[in-house]
C-alpha cells in the first residue's frame, strides 16, 4: 500500500511538473520551434542548438496552444473495459510475461479511448510508462513499442518511464497513463 501512496505521490508531481513546464512562458519564450506541428494544439520545442543526428524517442517539450486536456486513466494489457475486481481468467489471458507484448495492449487500448474522444495519437501529449520488474534494455523495449503508436505522424511525446516496485498485479509488467489535447 505504501509503494502505491509513493507511485501515486510521484505521478502527480511529475504531472504538475511537466504542466509547469508546459505552460509556462518563460520557459517556451526562449525555445526555438524545430519540427512542424502535429497537432494544431501543440507545438514542439526544442532547444536553439538541437542536434537533429541525435535520436531522441522523446521530445523535450510540448506547448500547448489550444484546445481541451484528455486525462486517461492508467492503460493495462486487460482491455479497456474488463472486470473489478480483476479474473483470474482475464489475467492469464491478457497479462503474459512478455513486456513489449503488454506495452501494445495498452497502448492499442490508449489509441481507442483517444479516438473514441475524438482524437487521435498525434494530439497525446505525454505518456507516463510504469514498468515492474525492470530488466536491462526493458526501457529501450517498451520506448520502440509505444514509438510505433507515432510514426504515422511523425512525432513523439513527452514521456516518463519509471521503473517501479510493483503494480496492481502480479502478472502485470506495465501500465500507461496518458494525456491528450483535443478540440
């Protein structure tokens, strides 16, 4: 109970950290925009000496011009809509030990709850990637994945990938929480 208070505690002050920096003017006023626009709510910052030969699966920063916030829930390998409390059925089904493969699950279930707001992947804004039982390279795995969801637009997010002690499961190996900016 109390790793979930802490993942809690920290999730949230990422998120008010990544909204300062989102939102705030001074911060942005001195970035010069690089990369076209994927959205018309969002403008992508980089830095004034951006080396364009560095891969980056992430951007710095995204602004927000217009346009409402879509908070999502937290997204699992188990469809959107499943059970609570969880079957084990349902667990055994959806949450095998394979992390790339539980990374696709929620993040198709990501991309459906975009949609069915009227959005699509190129108005999400940042991700937040919770991963248990972390291995070497499981980072570098679960970034190719979720950059699959983006390529069609060419863009990427911002994003926060923690590593973290458990999650509500113990089959579960990831979660995702996401937020978009949509008319």
């Amino acid at each position: 109970m109390q790793t979930l208070k802490l993942s809690r505690s920290a999730m949230t002050l990422g998120v008010l950290g990544v909204a300062a920096v989102l939102l705030s003017p001074a911060a942005t006023a001195q970035s010069q925009p690089v990369d076209t626009t994927p959205s018309k709510h969002l403008e992508i910052i980089h830095h004034p000496n951006y080396d364009k030969t560095v891969f980056m699966p992430f951007v710095p920063a995204i602004k927000i011009k217009s346009g409402k916030i879509l908070w999502l829930a937290g997204g699992t390998a188990l469809p959107v809509y499943h059970d609570h409390p969880h079957k084990r059925d349902q667990l055994q089904k959806y949450m095998v030990n394979d992390l790339e493969q539980q990374v696709r699950q929620a993040m198709d279930g990501i991309k459906q709850t975009v949609e069915a707001a009227g959005g699509s992947m190129k108005d999400v804004v940042h991700l937040f990637i919770f991963r248990a039982r972390p291995r070497m390279g499981d980072i570098g795995k679960a970034s190719f994945v979720v950059n699959e969801y983006f390529k069609p637009y060419n863009y990427k997010p911002t994003t926060t990938n923690l590593a973290v002690l458990e999650l509500g499961e113990p089959e579960q190996l990831v979660e995702i929480q996401a937020f978009a900016v949509i008319d």
